[in-house]
C-alpha cells in the first residue's frame, strides 16, 4: 500500500515538474522572442542576418555601449540595417534613418542651407585668399570640436549604461552631456547658449526663405513672405525625431549641389561684370564681419548629438562630420570663389548671391530647391528646441504625434516675430557667429572634453581613446587650448565688434521691422508725353 502511494505520489510530482519546467521554458521562449522582435524587427529576420552582421552586434553589446535601443526615439524607429534586411517598406527607406549614411547627409546637408548664398558676400569683405583660407581652417576646426562632442556622448552614455539608466523614450541632448559629465552650472550654460543659437539659427533660415523668393516673385515684399514661410515652416512640428529625416536629408544635399554648382557656373558663363573691383579686405570691420560668417558656416553641429542618439550605432559617427565637411568644401570654395571673380565689390550691397545673377528657369530653379532645403534645415535646427520644450512641460513621453505637435507649437512663434524684427540677411548671420556659434560648438566642447579627463584615472577609463592621428592626451590639451584661445579671442572678441557694429549700421540703414531688406528701389513712372496729356 505504502509502495504503491509512493509511486503515484512520484509519478504526480514528475507530471507536476515536467509541466512546470515546460511552462517556464514557453515563457522564456517568449521573452526571447519579444526580445529579439525589438531588437531586430522579427526572430526570422534575425535569423535571416549575415553572420559578420550578428557577431557585430554582439561585439558591440558586450562593449559597454550597446547597439542603443533607438526606439528611445518617439518616432518609433527601429534599429534594424536596413542593408542587409531582403525586403524594404517604403515607411522604412523613407522615414526611419539610422545608418552612418543617414548621419553624414545630415550633416552635410544641415551645414550647407542658406550660408551658401552668403558666402560671396563673404569673399567681397575677407578678399579672395583670405575667404579660401579661412574657409579650410575653420572646417577643419569645425571637424575636430564636433569629433570631441562625438567622445563627450560616447562617454556620458557608457557611464549611465554602467549605472542601468534607460534611455528609452529619451533623446540625449548636449546640455545632458554636460550635466552628467560636468554639473548643473555647465548644464546651464550649455542650454542657454545651445538653445538661442539654435532659435536663432531657425530665423536665419525663415528670412533666408523670404529672401529668396521675392527674386521669383516680387510682388509681395519680404515681410509679408515672412508671414507666408513662417505658417509653412510651422509644420515641422509633425517630425518626430532626427529618424524621421532620412529622405529629407538626401533631397536636401542634392538640392544645395545643385545650387552651388549652378552658381559656379552662372558667375563663369556670366563673365567678370564691367568695371568689376576686388578691394577686400579695405576695413577691419567688414574682415572680421567676413569671418565669422565662415565661423557660422562650419558651426553647424549643435545639433550633433541628436544626430547621433539618432544612430543605430553612434561610435561610428567620430569621423561622419569631418567627412560631410570634405564634401561640403567643393560646394562651397567654387561657388563662392566664382561670384567674387565675376562681381567683385558688388557683393558688399547685395548679401545673397542670386541678386546679382540674371533671372532665368536655372535660377529659379535653384531658388525653388533652396527654399526647399531651408525648409529641411529650418526643421533641423527647431527639433532640439522642440525636445527642449517637451521636456520642460512634460509631453517628450507622449506617444501622440499630434498632441506633441500641438505642443511644440509655441516654440515657432518667437521664431516667427524674431523673423520679422530683424530680416537682415547675410549680417544676423556674423552676428550670431560671434555670439553664439563661438561658445557652443567651438569653445564649450573644447573645455569640457579637457575638464572631462583632466584627471589620470579619467583619462586611463576613458570610453574613447585619443585619435590615431594625435594619440597623445597631451596633444589634445594643446589643441583644445589653442581652439579656446583663438575663438575667444578672434572670433567672440574682434569677430563681436565688427560683427555688432554692421548689424547696429544695418539698423541705422534699414531700421527693424524692415518691409523689404536690401529689395531694389522701384523706379518711377515715366511721365506722360504732352500728346497723351492732352487726351
């Protein structure tokens, strides 16, 4: 009896385990599952992988900054490659970007919107080797800041990850960098000058829009083209995210190619104008004027670290930025170089470049794609302050779509007044050069990257080494501390003066609230002959 009890209560506690561990088993094989959906899109796609693509993953997993579950973004982007998936969606190739291409188009594309327009204007203040030679010196220095900001994300996302905090549902921004590796008193200063930069950056592309379609069709003046782009700019309040940039980045880039090359070859085809001058550089003010607008054009990367918490995978991004710089420099040194040859001094009166080129469908074409790309880079420049914005009233978490557009609509009306306050194209943009782009991608980035790891065992943990190209941490010290002294010095201090003193002339020229900057005086109406008079 007690042989036979013992049996069926053995026999029921096997059922008992085997059932349990079966259940257990389904349960993880749907954790799996799920996991490998959010991760790869399907447990089949994955399967589907190359096995050089899935040993990356895993190295980059077990390296301390993980692939980054860039659903983190509210735009729902899924990190998958989208080279190496069988099958695309056009919703994928269209609206979720992640690849290191992705960031170099937007890099380069968000360098080169309307200052491209106002570099000849440029040239005419700086001179011709001047403007070259500036132009390659502040890329390059632009290249080594945006490189640093790369290493200041790296680290400060590795440091969270080893303390498990999840970034899901957050965009990373550069004032958090700052935080989380320096302090609040960092952290306030990083928002400030980040954010009015930026503000200001989205009304130099609404009054470049403004600009450049009343030489389409003048019969509105610019202010009230103004009102128009400002209503039509507005609507990028309905992109989610830098993701969500993908083919708005690439048509951006082929639409600034085309202009610069067709204002390369309208100067040539044009030939030097009668009488043509090159004075420059005749004033300190306008030569300092002339360099910081070039400080301006190669600052464009305070949205840096949006583009790459954008990234499936961020540390391939070190390099992105100095390679959309190379691209961008046989946009801008031709085109610039050719306006100032065939004009001259001309350029001193009329800051944006399609003034002075003879109205044809190639001009107006490239006014159409312009107005496009600034409408692009406007978006690029307003997203950050749109995270800005969600953060401080709470909806960055909100899923909705349209109730976070609804949201960040408060963000473009001070945009929108600035716009019409001071429409001074082509001076705003030294001005904001000296004042803003000077401290928040060029001094800010170098001190804090020195700061950082001023300390031995900071620098022995550091996430990122030192380049190959300067493998010495002392070596960056001393070009950290020569980008310090030369902006503040040149490009904040003289840059400032000059800088100041056009935009104030400006003023005292045009005043604020101008209807139509720099437009053509309308020419008077013949008078009668005394035949017409007397019928």
């Amino acid at each position: 009896m007690d042989l036979s009890l013992s049996r069926s209560l053995l026999s029921s506690f096997s059922v008992s385990f085997e059932s349990a561990c079966i259940d257990q088993l389904t349960r993880n094989q749907y954790i799996l599952t799920r996991l490998g959906f959010i991760l790869c899109g399907s447990r089949e796609k994955r399967s589907r992988m190359p096995p050089q693509t899935q040993a990356e993953e895993a190295a980059i997993a077990a390296s301390g900054i993980t692939a980054f579950d860039n659903q983190t973004e509210q735009g729902g982007g899924k990190e998958e490659d989208d080279e190496t998936a069988s099958v695309f969606s056009m919703k994928s190739l269209l609206w979720h970007g992640g690849s290191a291409w992705d960031a170099w188009f937007s890099c380069a594309s968000n360098q080169v919107a309307q200052v491209l327009l106002t570099l000849p204007y440029s040239f005419s203040q700086l001179g011709m080797l001047s403007g070259v030679l500036l132009q390659l010196f502040y890329g390059f220095l632009g290249s080594w800041t945006a490189y640093l900001i790369s290493v200041l994300y790296i680290e400060y996302r590795t440091r969270k990850e080893k303390e498990n905090v999840s970034f899901k549902n957050h965009v990373i921004q550069w004032y958090e960098v700052l935080d989380g590796l320096l302090g609040p008193y960092w952290k306030a200063a990083g928002l400030a000058f980040n954010c009015t930069f930026l503000l200001f950056g989205s009304v130099i592309q609404l009054i470049a829009c403004a600009s450049n379609i009343y030489y389409i069709n003048d019969r509105l003046d610019k202010r009230t083209w103004t009102y128009i782009f400002g209503a039509c700019c507005a609507t990028t309040v309905f992109i989610p995210s830098f993701h969500n940039y993908r083919i708005w980045s690439f048509l951006g880039l082929g639409m600034t190619t085309y202009t610069a090359w067709y204002l390369t070859i309208a100067a040539a085809v044009h030939g030097q104008a009668e009488g043509v001058v090159h004075s420059g550089p005749t004033r300190l003010v306008l030569y300092f004027t002339g360099a910081t607008n070039i400080l301006y054009t190669f600052g464009g990367h305070a949205v840096t670290v949006e583009i790459m918490h954008a990234m499936w995978k961020p540390q391939k991004f070190k390099y992105i930025y100095l390679l959309a710089t190379l691209y961008v420099f046989t946009l801008t040194l031709p085109s610039a170089a050719a306006m100032y040859w065939a004009f001259g001094d001309q350029l001193l009166t009329h800051s944006n470049a399609f003034s002075l080129l003879p109205k044809s469908g190639w001009r107006d074409a490239a006014v159409i794609l312009m107005l496009i790309h600034q409408f692009i880079t406007f978006g690029f420049a307003c997203t950050p302050l749109y995270f800005v914005w969600e953060k401080v009233i709470g909806m960055h978490d909100t899923r909705s779509i349209c109730l976070r557009a609804l949201a960040r609509l408060p963000v473009v009306i001070p945009i929108w007044f600035l716009a019409i306050i001071f429409p001074f194209f082509g001076p705003i943009n030294s001005a904001v050069g000296a004042l803003l782009v000077s401290f928040t991608v060029y001094i800010i980035p170098a001190l804090a990257h020195m700061l950082t790891y001023r300390t031995p065992s900071a620098r022995q943990n550091a996430a990122e080494k030192p380049p190959l190209f300067l493998p010495s941490w002392t070596a960056m010290y001393v070009v950290n501390a020569f980008v310090v002294g030369w902006v503040l010095v040149v490009g904040f201090g003289l840059g400032g003066w000059a800088s100041i003193t056009n935009f104030v002339r400006q003023i005292d020229t045009f005043g604020l609230f101008a209807k139509c900057y720099q437009c053509p005086k309308p020419q008077p109406a013949p008078a009668l002959a005394p035949q017409q008079q007397r019928h």
